[in-house]
C-alpha cells in the first residue's frame, strides 16, 4: 500500500479542485457578509483572508507532500495572526474570521459548514469527566469575541455564541447562547444577521 502510495499522482499533485471548490465558496459567503459581489482587494490582501486560502490549501492536501508546505506557511501565519488551529482540518465550506487575534481550534473538534469566528476565541478539549473530549458543531455556527467552548458537547444548527460566553453543554438548534455562566435562548433564524445567505 505505501509503495503504491509513493508512485501514486496524487502525492505529488496539489488537489486543486477541492481547494477550489472550497475558496470559491469562501470567497462567495465573504461577499455576502459584506454586501457585495466582489469583495475589495484590501480585503483580498488581509491575513484574515490569507489565513483562510492557507488553511483550504493545506485541508484539500492532507496526506501529500503539498501538506507540509501548507503546514509551515500557515504557522507562519499562525505567529503574526495568533490563529492557531492545531493541524485540523474538518471546518467544512464557508468561514469568515471577523478579526485576527488569538483563536485557539483543537485538532480533533469538528465543525459544520458556514462558520463565523473572530478573535478571543478557544475550541478546547476536556481532560476528564463525562464531558472529557471536544466540541462538534453543526451548521450555521457564529462564536463571536473571546468566546470559550469545552468539552465533548454538541453545538447545533443556527447557532449565535455571544461575546464572552462560556459553553461546555449541549446547545440545541436555534439558539442564542449569552454569558458566564451561560443562558440559552431559542430563537428562529438565530444567527441572522451575523451569518450570510448565499443564493
């Protein structure tokens, strides 16, 4: 199996049609979060973007020589932004990072599509208990600034984390999550307004 894995193509070929699959999605639920068709190129030339083109490039080429070019560029990146994801790669299609600044994802939380997050913010693990473990979440998830969520809990569809709020439980579809301790609070369409649509 690894010797065919040497002679294989796909070792040594970038996958550049997931990686554009991915971007342009990106970049369309970009847009949207800013109201526009084609987002500025101050936008384009942000490490917030950069951070995202990276972390896609470095997902689609998990397990080729490519992976560990991407790996570096993105510590790289890791070290001026303070965005440290720990090598994960399951954030599925659509994230917006509102701002650079520490954020912290474990390797092993898994994520939904149509992720907002911004800065302050730490995806951890639990050590012990019977919330020992990371997080999931659903689709439609917004964890806005220095924000906290532990443990081996499931976040929903629809969901709006609000600014330092800490979570470590189950959070149900449509909700509003606020404070430390935290409250939740149902609400349809809760991360309106947060979270774009695209057509």
């Amino acid at each position: 199996m690894k010797i065919k894995k040497v002679f294989s193509k796909s070792t040594y070929l970038p996958n550049q049609k997931s990686y554009n699959e991915l971007i342009d999605y990106d970049y369309k639920f970009n847009a949207a979060f800013r109201s526009c068709d084609v987002l500025p190129k101050s936008f384009l030339q942000s490490d917030e973007w950069r951070f995202i083109k990276y972390y896609r490039k470095f997902q689609c080429n998990k397990g080729n020589i490519w992976e560990k070019i991407y790996i570096k560029r993105l510590h790289s990146l890791s070290m001026k932004t303070g965005i440290d994801v720990e090598n994960n790669t399951s954030i599925g299609k659509g994230l917006i990072v509102g701002h650079w600044g520490r954020i912290v994802i474990n390797g092993m939380a898994h994520f939904g599509n149509e992720l907002f997050i911004t800065h302050g913010v730490t995806i951890g693990r639990d050590t012990r208990g019977k919330r020992k473990g990371v997080p999931t979440f659903g689709d439609r998830v917004c964890i806005r600034t220095n924000s906290t969520v532990v443990g081996n809990v499931h976040i929903g569809n629809d969901v709006l984390i609000a600014p330092n709020t800490f979570v470590n439980f189950d959070v149900p579809d449509h909700s509003i999550v606020i404070g430390n301790p935290a409250s939740v609070h149902y609400r349809d369409n809760a991360t309106e307004g947060h979270i774009p649509k695209i057509d």
